[in-house]
C-alpha cells in the first residue's frame, strides 16, 4: 500500500471481477467500450518485480481475458500494454480494437483519426454484460 | 510464415539475440535509444494464440529483458506492450521510458512533450552495447 497511489485507495474503474492477487476492471469513459485493465493488488511498479509464479498467474489470467474477449467481441485486434508513468503500480490495459474506430490502426494513446462511429461503439456495448458474466465465471477459478 | 508480413521476411531492427521460438531486436529510429522488440518468430496475431508453455517462455524473456534493461539503465519507468495492429504479427515492444525524455509521461505513441534531451539520449545509448551484451549471455538460455 502506497500513499497517494489511486490503484491502492481505489479499485480504478467498474469492477469485474476480483481475486486475491489480481482485480479485472472495466475503464469507463476511455472511448473505447471494450477497454478493460487487470491490475495486480499489491503496490508493485514493474513485471519484472513480480517472482515468476506471480508473472504467470498475471500471465495467464491476461491471457484468459483476451480469449473471452475475443470470443465474445471479435475484434480486429488485441492490444495489451502496461506503461504505468503516471501511475507506477502494475496495471495492464486490455483493449479490444476495431477496424474503424476513432484511432485504428493508431494507439488508443496517439491522435484520433476518425469520428467515432456510434453505431459500432453501441454494438460493442450491448456484448459486454455476456463477456463479463463469461470472465466472471472463467477466470475467478483460473490459475 | 504470412505473405506480406514483414515480421516474417525480415527480422524487424537490429537483431540483438534469436532463439528458436522468439528474437529480440532493436527499433532503431523510433526516438527511444532503449526501445527494444521481441517478436514471436511463427505468425500469430495474438497472445492467446500461443498455448501456455509458449506463453511462459516468451513472459520469462521479456521479465528478464526488462529485468536487465531496469539493471543497465535505470530508467524511470518500464513500457510493454503488444498492440501490431499495422503489423498483426506477436511483438511485445519494451521501452525504457525516463522523466524528461520527449514524451513522458505521455506513452511514446502520443504526442511529445518536449524536445528530447541530446545529452540524456547519448547516455543511454552509450550503455546500450553493455545491456546487449548481458541480454546475449543471459537470454540465451533462458526458459
């Protein structure tokens, strides 16, 4: 625990799920519906401070939750990153892109390149209780 | 192998270290002297493409790819991500990201900040022969 850490004081977004070592939240307001981070509860800063059972519990929980989103939103693309320079404890962003929404093939992180297309972002919407009822009874067991 | 793929005619950068399954290679140009790829050798898209010895291996490179570059460079703060939404062939870039550099905190795919720092720049570089030294003895043999 961190003073000042907000991923300590706070869960950081909608909660999915949560698990002893690990908690999967949705990221509201991102403007990408499907945008999802596993943080790891413990004030860590790096991937590399973990020891290597807890890299792969992380490892395959992240794993599991592309897969469900995969099967449920088949996007056009995974991406995963932990960057963490504003907030330095671990945390991985899981974000489902789809051709044609207001940045792709850009980084969610770079300059729009297109108007969001509202019918898209709705229809991505309208899956994600399903995929979240999914990742809730699939990955609070998996290890 | 994919028609097409560049990741699969060529090795992508500047080859530091190849394994059977994987090879870590340096992005030249990219305005980050520490900006390293590993890229998964066969043509999958995805993380979860992998099956989970594979993922073990190719988590373990990269903690000990970040674990050598925190070592070598101290840099501010470690960078991952898989995105290949241009090229969708598995590549994980690592990027060791400082306070000062052009876009931080900003990720690197954003808009820069600041001016980069010549000195700053030349300082990691002239450690970077060292770090891939480490990364060839260590790397290796890792599993």
């Amino acid at each position: 625990m961190a003073a000042a850490c907000p991923l300590c004081a706070a869960d950081g977004g909608r909660l999915v799920l949560r698990t002893p070592r690990w908690r999967l939240i949705h990221a509201e307001g991102a403007g990408f519906p499907a945008f999802y981070r596993l943080v790891w509860n413990a004030h860590v800063a790096e991937f590399s401070d973990l020891d290597r059972g807890e890299r792969a519990e992380l490892t395959e929980a992240l794993a599991l939750a592309e897969q469900l989103i995969r099967e449920h939103l088949a996007p056009t693309k995974m991406n995963v990153a932990s960057l963490g320079n504003m907030v330095p404890h671990l945390h991985w962003h899981l974000i489902a892109r789809f051709e044609g929404d207001s940045h792709f093939p850009a980084p969610v992180w770079a300059t729009a390149v297109r108007e969001p297309d509202a019918a898209q972002l709705e229809g991505v919407r309208a899956r994600l209780p399903a995929l979240e009822s999914a990742m809730r009874e699939r990955m609070a067991s998996a290890r």
